[in-house]
C-alpha cells in the first residue's frame, strides 16, 4: 500500500498530537500545520532516501550488447 504525501504528513501530525488532519500540502494549505508539511515534507523525504540504500530507490539498467564489430585488441 502506497501511502500518499498527505497521509503521511497525517501520520507525522498525529504522532505529535494534533488530531485535525490536514487537506492540502501543495495547492493552497490554509492552516499552519498544512503550511509547515508543506515546507518540511519534500526535505524530509529526500533526506531519508539520501541516508540509507534503499533497494527501491536505485535505478536499474540493463546493458546492452554491443554488435558494432569493435574488437579489443
């Protein structure tokens, strides 16, 4: 289950105390606790994936096979 930007600034709130969930991060936030996920969220996140080598977070290539006839001498 992916959990979206909203419930998880609903969550942060929630563990702090504050039981008014939140609407809107992006758009508009209208209250100080949409304000302040608005500001800290996209910080804390990158900042998390940054820390630890998470197996979702790398991108994957696959190599190709070059068929060009270049040889190594």
């Amino acid at each position: 289950m992916a959990a979206t930007d909203i419930a998880i600034c609903n969550i942060a709130l929630g563990h702090l105390g504050i039981t008014q969930p939140v609407a809107d991060i992006t758009v508009s936030p209208a209250t100080k606790e949409e304000k302040a996920c608005n500001r800290l969220y996209a910080h804390a996140r990158k900042t998390l994936l940054a820390r630890y080598l998470w197996n979702f977070a790398h991108r994957r290539a696959v190599p190709v096979e070059l068929t060009t006839g270049v040889t190594l001498d």
